[in-house]
C-alpha cells in the first residue's frame, strides 16, 4: 500500500546499486529493482504501465508520470496489488515531462513521495507528422517530447547521482532509432537522438557508478503503434517486420536487461542482425529500404482505391 512520505531526498539510500565494472572490467554485478525509488513517464498505459507493474512486481516504489489523468486509475490499481511486505508502491503524478518546469515538478513529487530517485525511465514519447511535418510546431512537439525531455531528466538527475555515486536513466527508443520509420522523418530522428543520448550517458558517467540503457522494440501493442494510422506504410513497416508483442513482454525483457545493466535492450532480437547489415553495407540497405517503402506504398494506394470502391 502506498503511503505518503514527508522524508526529505537521500541519495545515499542507493548505495547499494554497485558497479559492474572492476578494474579490469570484466565483474557483472546485478542492481535489482527490490527497493529502488523509481519514475516511470508515459506509465498510464502500454510499456510505461507494463514497466510499472513489472517494476513493482520486483519490489521498487514507483512515480508513474503521464499527461493523461488515467494515469491515476493505473497507478492506483497497482498499489493496492502492491505487495506491501516488501515496501511496493505506486503513486501518480499527472503533467508535462517535456517541460523544465514539468520535470523538476516531478522530482519534486519523487522526492516527497519515495525520498529520492534511483532510476528515471523515460518512456514518453509521440509518433510526430507524418513526412517531413508541416510546420516547425510540428516538429518542436516530437523533440520535446521524444528527445529534450531525457535531456532535461537527465540535467536534473546527474548532478544528485553523481554525488551519491549510482543512479539509472533508462531511455525508450525504438528499432527506428537504430534503422529508421519509414514515412516519418520526425519520429526517426528523435529516435536516433534518443539512442545516442542514451550511448552518451552510458559512457560519460560510468566511472561515476551511473548507468544508462536504451531500449529498442519494434511493434509493440499500443496506442502509440495504432496512433501511426492503420493502413498507412508506418504501420505497416513495423508489424511486417516482427511480431508485435505486448508491453508486458516488452517490459520482462527490459527488466531483465537492466538488472545485469545491459546498455541496448533488443525486445525484438532480430533487430540486431538488421543493424548489422545496415553498419555492413550502408548503401546497399537504403537502396533495400527504399525498394520496401516503394512496395508499403503501392500496397496502401491499392488499400485505399479497395476502400474507396467498396463505399460505393
């Protein structure tokens, strides 16, 4: 059950997050979720909320944040499945974590509630215009959104783990951050920012016990998925591509990743051949990708002329 905590930040309460690097780099220590104080963004449903329920599950406390306000029926109904013998819990903040203001209310929150923040997911994200977008609006959304907002986090939380020598940022990318989206250049790109925001943590704080992962999928079942419209070629690239999983799978596999501190959690292995040959032969892949664009969208014009004939 959850209760509310006037305790004021003790970072030093995540000593116990070790490192997995020795000297000679070579020791991989496990940092279970057991007792982490946690934030989740974008937690009101689909990966957020699987990884809320699979953090809880494991024993950490958790801020689910969101800009819906059904992030508070999420977060309420896993707190009272919370197992309370070992201190679980779940609290909603509802707001804009894109914002400065957004984020440093919700750690704000954190603070109050958990007395402090171990680990930081950040999982918000939007699907953006499709295209190259219309507008500058249009692509001033998706980078705040999708990509400042883990820099804003990420400027918030480093100076405090620095001090107290661990803490945890894990980003939700995608398999578009390490290949691309087709039909939309926006969402390819805060992808790839994210990836390499994420690559940049990972190595700038190491030595001062910080860790970062990404994590990449490819078609996972949520709103965000069905959000990329369902005949258009973006959906398509992405549910041709693998099997679309849900976000409680999703969110095991991630778990698992982040306890033995993998940087680049694949949900979809396959991912990491299709990078492979990408990085192998450069050219070659984007002629390829550019022949099963060319195909994804004969096969939406064929879709819509069916459409449109059958409503006569």
């Amino acid at each position: 059950m959850s209760t509310h905590s006037d305790s004021t930040p003790d970072d030093n309460a995540s000593s116990d997050y070790t490192s997995s690097d020795n000297a000679a780099g070579t020791n991989i220590v496990k940092a279970p979720a057991a007792g982490k104080r946690v934030i989740v963004t974008g937690a009101a449903g689909g990966i957020g909320a699987a990884l809320a329920t699979e953090l809880i599950t494991r024993g950490a406390r958790v801020v689910l944040a969101d800009l819906s306000p059904t992030v508070t029926e999420t977060a309420a109904a896993l707190d009272a499945s919370a197992d309370a013998s070992a201190d679980a819990s779940a609290h909603a903040w509802v707001g804009d974590v894109s914002s400065v203001a957004g984020i440093d209310d919700l750690i704000g929150f954190a603070d109050d509630r958990l007395g402090g923040v171990d680990m930081y997911f950040a999982n918000a994200g939007i699907i953006g215009p499709a295209g190259l977008g219309d507008t500058d609006g249009d692509w001033d959304a998706i980078i705040d959104v999708n990509m400042r907002a883990h820099i804003r986090a990420a400027q918030a939380l480093v100076p405090r783990w620095q001090e107290a020598g661990s803490g945890y940022f894990v980003a939700t990318a995608s398999a578009a951050g390490l290949l691309t989206q087709i039909g939309s250049a926006a969402y390819s790109v805060t992808k790839h920012a994210s990836v390499g925001f994420a690559e940049w943590l990972s190595l700038t704080y190491r030595d001062d016990g910080i860790r970062a992962s990404v994590i990449a999928p490819m078609g996972v079942d949520t709103d965000l998925l069905r959000a990329s419209g369902a005949d258009g070629p973006a959906q398509a690239a992405v549910t041709e591509a693998g099997t679309v999983l849900s976000p409680a799978a999703v969110a095991t596999v991630v778990l698992d990743a982040v306890e033995s501190e993998q940087f680049l959690i694949l949900p979809h292995p396959e991912v990491l051949d299709m990078y492979r040959m990408k990085g192998s032969d450069y050219d070659r892949w984007l002629k390829g990708m550019s022949r099963y664009q060319r195909r994804l969208n004969e096969q939406t014009r064929l879709n819509e002329e069916s459409t449109h004939a059958g409503n006569h």
